[in-house]
C-alpha cells in the first residue's frame, strides 16, 4: 500500500512542475506580442535588432588654420577740444574808421615869435641858465593854420648876462627853450639880439633901468639947474652912453609885460 501512494505523490509533484514550466512560457510567449503593439503605436522607433547603417559614416573634414595677421594698431586721434555750439551767423559790424595821422604843421626857422615878459630880470642879478618866463603875444600862423596861439606859455633861459662897470655897459641875452601848446611842451629853440644897456633897442624897451636919472645927471652936467635937468631928460635917452662911459654905468632891467621879439633857430613841427 506504501508504495502505490508514494508513486501517487510523484505523479502529483511532476504534473506541477510541468503546470509551472508551461505557465512561463506562455508568459514568455506574450511579450512579443506586447512589444509588437509597442512598435505598432509608435512607427518611428525601431526594434533592437540587427540594424543595417544606410549611410556610411564620415568624419567631417578639419579646415586648416589660418593665422590671422598682426592687427595693425590704429593712431589715436588727438583729444579735440570741445567747441561750442555755433551761435548762428550775424552779420559783422562795420570796423571802425582808423584814425587819420596827424601830419602837423612846420614852421620854418626863422619864425617870429612875439613875447611877453612875466618875470623881472636884470642883469645886475642874472646868471647864464637862469629860467625866465612868458606869453605869446600874437598867433602864429603858418599858411591858413594857428600853429601857436596867443597865450601859450613861453619857457626861457638867460643865455649870457653882464652886469654894468666902469667903462663898459650890461648886458642880457635870452633865448626861448619851449612853448606849451594844448598842455603839451613843444621844444622849440628861439633867440634874439643882446639888449645892451644904453642901446637903441634897449631904450625902446624901456630896459635900461635909471634912465631918467641918467638924463638928470646929464641936465646937470650941462646946466646944474632945473632947466638943465629938463633938457637933460628930454635928451637923457641919447646920452646915456657918454655917461655910462664915464661912471659905473646902469644895469639893464626887464620888467614884467616888456614885449621882446624872438625868432625860431631851426625848423619845428607842431602836431595839433
């Protein structure tokens, strides 16, 4: 009895393995068929399988190198400075007339200058260089223009003095050295004759101081008495010399507004 049962049991035991084994590869089986419907739903993805390549692959081909050349450093431009915006154009201003030079006037050497005297000067005191001063009297006129007016201050200088001795006469000398025009000193250089005591130039300016004592002196030398005196007065003027001759003699005294006439020593032009 043992033994039928024990053949039973392995009958029993094999069939399930084999129920086992089948049951595997029916599921096996099956995978295929899912993979198809895989390959089905979507066309463009291909199965791993044996894959034929259509193309043969090639390696693309490396260019060659190519150096590029040194870059060429470019001049840097020199800094500008900025300008300002152009104001927009206006038409310029007329320039200004330029100024017309002044030629001025000449007045030729030997032009006569009359002068007023405003010092006092007399030879007893006076000594070369001394200054004196004065006042045109009259314009100077040269063609159609006033190249100096009257009252234009007159700078001189005593040039030579001599004062009066016995036996021999005074005597001045003055010269004009400038004359101020319009504020402005123009150098000018004038002379004039020696005023020597006792000379008719002299008397006619009323330069020989004591001349009227002279002609007393000379009335009385002649007559001692009044009448003498009066006759020397009247003749005093041409008798001055035989007494300056004879005594220490006058001095010779300009007095201020004494007129003495003056020439130019050289050509000068004044600008006016």
């Amino acid at each position: 009895m043992r033994h039928p049962q024990s053949l039973i049991l392995g009958v029993a035991l094999i069939a399930a393995f084999c129920s086992t084994g089948c049951q595997k590869k029916a599921e096996q089986a099956a995978t295929p068929a899912s993979t198809d419907s895989l390959v089905a739903s979507n066309p463009t993805e291909r199965s791993s399988g044996n894959i034929t390549p259509q193309t043969t692959y090639q390696e693309p081909q490396r260019q060659p190198q190519v150096t590029p050349p040194p870059a060429v450093e470019k001049p840097k431009p020199h800094a500008v400075a900025p300008s300002h915006t152009p104001k927009p154009h206006q038409p310029s201003a007329a320039p200004p007339p330029m100024a017309v030079e002044n030629p001025g006037v000449t007045m030729a050497a030997g032009t006569s200058l009359k002068v007023d005297v405003t010092a006092a000067i007399n030879s007893e005191s006076a000594q070369p260089g001394d200054a004196w001063s004065g006042t045109i009297k009259d314009n100077v006129i040269v063609g159609d223009r006033v190249v100096i007016p009257a009252g234009a201050v007159v700078n001189g200088v005593v040039r030579a003095s001599t004062p009066a001795k016995k036996g021999d006469r005074a005597m001045l000398l003055l010269g004009v050295t400038s004359i101020n025009v319009d504020g402005k000193d123009i150098s000018v250089s004038g002379s004039t004759d020696s005023i020597i005591a006792g000379s008719t130039r002299a008397r006619n300016m009323g330069a020989v101081a004591g001349g009227a004592a002279a002609g007393a002196l000379i009335g009385r030398a002649i007559g001692g008495s009044g009448k003498g005196g009066l006759i020397g007065g009247l003749i005093g003027a041409a008798g001055t010399a035989a007494v300056v001759a004879n005594t220490k003699g006058y001095q010779v005294a300009i007095k201020p507004g004494t007129e003495i006439d003056f020439t130019t020593d050289h050509a000068v032009t004044v600008h006016r």
